[in-house]
C-alpha cells in the first residue's frame, strides 16, 4: 500500500463551523428568489466567482434577483452576511491537531466549496500557520465534486492521488469525489460508513494514517487499568487548544472503575510515541527519592499511550514565595537536576495544601534523563543501546560537547520559580533546606538507581530519550553522569542554582 504523504482537508463543517448560517438560508428572501433558484446561483455562480468584498457578492445577488427595495434589501443583505461570518468558530483543538500532524511530516491542505468572504473566518482562527496549500472554489472556478479541484489540490501539494486522504463531512464531496480521482477519503460523520469517524477530534487517535490504514487507538468503552484497579473509559474528550501543549495531544478521560466510582484522569499521546515509556519510568525514580508524582500507566496499541491520575490542587501561578514554599521548590528543582529533567517549569508544577504546609507536584517527564545533546542522526542504530554499546565512548561523545545542565539553565529554571533577589534569607535557606533533603535521599538510593537504569537499558522496548533533534537510546554514559551528579556535595550542587 501506497504511504500517505498529505491530508486535504474540506474546511465548513469540518474544520470551522458556521453556528449561524443566516446568508445562505435568508438571502433568497431578501431578493425574494425561489430556493431552488437561489440555492442554483449559490453553487453555481457565488461560489465559483472571485470576490473582492462582501459588498461585491451583495451586488452580484441583487443583480440576478432585483429587489422591490434595493437599499433596503442591501442593508439586510450585508447584516446577515457580517452575522453569518462572524458565527464561525473553529474546532476547539483544530490547531492542536492539524499541528500534531503535520508534526508527524504528513503535508495539510485545505479545499473548500467556499465563497470569497469566507476567507475571513480562515484567516483570524491562525491555522493557515499549519496548512501547506488552501484552495477555494471561487478562486479555482470549479467545486468539488469536479475532478478539476482535486487535481488542483493535489498539484498545490507536489504529491500524488494515491498519496492523499481526504478528509471531510460530505460523503459526494469528500468520498465519492477524491476516490474517483483516486484518492483515499475518510468521513466525518455519525453514521454506518465504513471508513468514517464519529467527530474531527477523533483524528487526535487514529494511527496509521500516514500508512493508509486508520486505526482507532482509543475510543468510549476501552477497557484500561491504572494503580491495579481497572474499568472502562466512558467518555472522551480532546482538550481545546488553549489548554494543549505544543507537541502532543491530551484529553480528558472519564472512567467508570470496576468497582463502581467514576474517575476523570488525563489520556496523552505523543509528538514521539516511544516518550511515553520516559513518563513512565522517570516517575519509578522519583519515587526511590522521595518525590510523588501522579500515577500513570501505559495503554498498550499500535501506537502507546499515557493514562495519567489527574494532580489535585491548583496550577503554580504568582505565588507569594514563602519558606515552605519555597523547601518544595528546592525538592523538585534537586529532582530535576538528578535526573536531568530538561522541561522543569512552573507552567508543569500543582500546588496543594496540606494544612497550612503546600506541596508540589510536577508533571511533564517526557525530557527527563537528558543531559548530553549527541548528534546520532545519521546512526541507524541511534534507538538501539546494545548497537550504540558497540561504538565507543569517545566516539559517542566527539559528537556533541553540548549539556542541557548547565550552570545558566539551572540558574534559569529556579528564576522562574522565584527571584533570588527579592526574597529573604529565611527562604533561601529554605530552598537549600528541600534540596539537601532530596538529594541526600539520592545519595543514599545511588545503588538502587543504578541498578533500576542499568536495567532499563537492556529491557525492550528501549527508552529513548532526547528533544526533537537529538533523539536517542538511553545509554551507559548517561547512567555515569546521573551517578556523578548525585554524588557531589548537594550544598555544591544547589550553589549551581545562584
């Protein structure tokens, strides 16, 4: 089967929606037309004719259909029409997701059957950002099902019918028209069709799209298991775009537990699917130190995911650093620097109160236990440790001296916790108190460690790790300079963060 290279896209209705279509139902009677006479001049003149403003298409209506009252009807016209654009709303997570795809290399396009003010709405929700090509049938004087636009889309995209999926909610538009074309279509649409989804935010679980061959990763009924209780996702929901990250997916999943109570906890999928065994394991570490994190488990599949307990307490905002405060965020920066956590930041870390004393909880793991930057792209074997094993250190090292710990990223990772020079030294002191605590508690566990990560090295599948442009297997060298840092003195080690 032939890969699929691109996504096209059809854009109302699937990606946008309009919530308030009051210029294609009211126009006919504005100029009173009969439907069937509007609706013909709607397809087969407004959205195959180039217009350079909303007052053109008013007057190219009124033209065709004179009205009793020009002015009047005018007015009317372009009231409905501004109501009409302006009640279009994006999918909630569509940038999320045209982004997580396209992050996966697959090219996005967009193909409308859309009149010139249509752009409008397009252009002020920003996901143009992700699209590699959009065409609409005014500008092209054709719409869909003409073969003619398919074979523009495809032109736009450098790619071929048999490297292409459609993907919309009309089934003569976007599934008979591109299959005729040669191209493979998947619906959108609450029906009985066999290559369909149910909602576009189900495109967030599909696996094996660029292969040609959908597959649902998780849907309402999956049966999981977290903490050794198990039970059912009853619901699933794509979080909006104002609440997703850059890089992977998450939603909110709601679970009904064998033994009778219902849960919300959190479903991630992966810019790099091989990140959730990361997630997973780092939180074993911090355990071995001291440090809770939330629970998680992986969801086994074609491609893994992560179910994750939800964090109580609040997102870190503009706290007022006090000592306690102050002895948790020394805990949690001592664990990052221990474990080589390369995205520790407020925005990841929760806030509770235990009594009058707060505790933190940090999520995120996904760049933990990466310190060296190694260029292994051009490596085959670069996701293999026992390969990697058979190269020697020196030459794994002559391929990059860059560290993530340094001097001024530890420096900066406490500074977006608080600023040394506006707090007193009660909470300095403080701070030094909670990394002492942890990475004394490292020190002692040195041997347990080193045993968990010499272990995990040789278990499959292997743990990469890495950010985007130096991806890698975990290896011996990382293992020694984990061992390295716990064994300084932690009040040197903390003496990093000023």
């Amino acid at each position: 089967m032939t890969a699929i290279r691109a996504i096209v896209f059809d854009l109302y209705g699937t990606v946008l929606h309009l919530r308030s279509p009051e210029f294609q139902n009211r126009m006919g009677g504005l100029v009173t037309a009969p439907r069937r006479d509007w609706v013909r001049f709607l397809r087969e003149e407004l959205l195959v004719r180039r217009f350079g403003s909303r007052e053109e298409i008013v007057e190219a209506a009124l033209a065709r259909f004179p009205a009793a009252n020009a002015d009047a009807a005018r007015a009317a016209a372009l009231e409905v029409l501004a109501r009409e654009i302006d009640s279009v709303e994006p999918e909630p997570a569509a940038r999320s997701v045209l982004g997580f795809l396209r992050r996966r290399g697959l090219k996005l396009a967009v193909l409308t059957n859309s009149a010139s003010p249509y752009r409008e709405p397009l252009a002020r929700s920003g996901l143009e950002e992700d699209l590699d090509a959009v065409l609409f049938s005014c500008d092209l004087g054709a719409r869909k099902p003409e073969p003619a636009t398919y074979a523009a889309v495809l032109s736009a995209l450098g790619v071929r019918a048999d490297e292409s999926l459609m993907i919309g909610d009309s089934l003569a538009n976007d599934v008979e028209g591109p299959a005729a074309a040669g191209m493979a279509s998947l619906l959108i649409a609450r029906s009985g069709h066999p290559a369909s989804i149910g909602r576009f935010a189900d495109l967030a679980w599909l696996a094996g799209l660029e292969r040609g061959a959908p597959e649902l990763l998780v849907e309402a009924g999956r049966r999981v298991e977290l903490g050794g209780v198990a039970g059912s996702i009853a619901r699933l929901d794509l979080l909006p775009d104002t609440l997703q990250g850059r890089y992977n997916l998450v939603a909110t999943a709601d679970v009904v537990w064998d033994d009778g109570l219902r849960e919300r906890v959190y479903l991630k999928r992966f810019r790099h699917p091989e990140a959730v065994r990361v997630e997973q394991f780092a939180r074993r570490l911090h355990g071995e130190i001291g440090v809770a994190t939330n629970r998680v488990a992986v969801l086994p599949g074609a491609e893994p995911l992560l179910l994750a307990r939800a964090v109580s307490g609040e997102k870190l905002g503009a706290e007022h650093v006090d000592p306690d405060l102050a002895f948790e965020i020394g805990r949690q920066i001592a664990s990052g620097f221990v474990f080589a956590n390369a995205d520790l930041r407020p925005r990841n870390a929760f806030l509770t109160r235990f009594g009058a004393r707060p505790g933190l909880t940090l999520l995120d793991y996904e760049y933990a236990l990466f310190d060296r930057a190694l260029d292994l792209s051009d490596l085959p074997e670069r996701f293999d440790p026992r390969a990697l094993a058979r190269r020697s250190e020196s030459e794994l090292l002559a391929r990059g001296q860059r560290r993530v710990l340094t001097r001024a990223t530890i420096q900066r990772a406490r500074r977006a916790f608080f600023d040394a020079r506006a707090v007193g030294e009660p909470v300095l002191a403080a701070y030094r108190e909670g990394w002492r605590e942890v990475h004394q508690a490292a020190r002692a566990a040195a041997a347990r460690l080193e045993e968990m990560l010499r272990e995990r090295i040789e278990q499959e599948p292997p743990l990469v790790i890495g950010t985007e442009a130096y991806r890698r297997a975990l290896l011996p060298l990382d293992v020694r300079d984990l061992l390295e840092r716990v064994a300084l003195d932690p009040d040197r080690a903390c003496d990093l963060c000023f």
